[in-house]
C-alpha cells in the first residue's frame, strides 16, 4: 500500500533514512509507519514532525494514494462524513473504492 507520507518522502526526493534523520526517529519505525503496518497517531511528536516536513495534515500522513479513479480521502471525508469515510477506508484495508464500484453498491 502506498501512502501519502511516503508519496510526500518521495516527492521532496528525501530517502527514509533522511527522513527518519529530520524527525528523529529510525529508518525502520517509520519505514513501518508509511507501508501502514503500524498506526502512527496524529498527535504524536513523530507525526507532528513528519506533518511540518511533509506539509501536510498530520492525521492524513497514513492515507493509502488513491487509485486511478478513486476519491480520495478527503474527498471520502467530504462526502460521507469523517466517521463513516474512516470506517469504509478501514473496511477495505485502506484501499479506496473505483467510483464506479461505489456507484453500483447504492
């Protein structure tokens, strides 16, 4: 799965080791925390740090990128409301639904 931290990391051309350097944690723990493997809560100092480098909001660091077609989390957000976009994206393993596949299930 890839995330928006690590499309972040990689847009700014920074490896994780870099990264991990800025926000003062390891390679491997943030490793973990872009492939999702573990929760990264949006409080954190981590998380904080990791949002001011990334310049993005912290609670959307572990947001799976879209797939071709897909709305995104802020747009799930949007539309359904935050609670029921965050059950859905939970539900299907963070992957987003095909508009089209949504549209049949209404």
């Amino acid at each position: 799965m890839r995330t928006a931290m690590g499309q972040g990391r990689r847009d700014r051309g920074l490896t994780q080791t870099e990264l991990a350097a800025r926000v003062r944690c390891t390679q491997s723990r943030l490793s973990v925390y872009e492939g999702g493997r573990r929760y990264l809560l949006p409080s954190s100092r981590v998380a904080t740090e990791l949002a001011r480098e990334l310049l993005m909001p912290a609670r959307a660091l572990q947001d799976p990128v879209p797939e071709q077609g897909s709305p995104t989390p802020e747009e799930m957000r949007r539309a359904l409301g935050a609670d029921v976009a965050e059950r859905l994206m939970e539900l299907y393993g963070g992957r987003r639904l095909p508009v089209a596949e949504m549209e049949q299930q209404r």
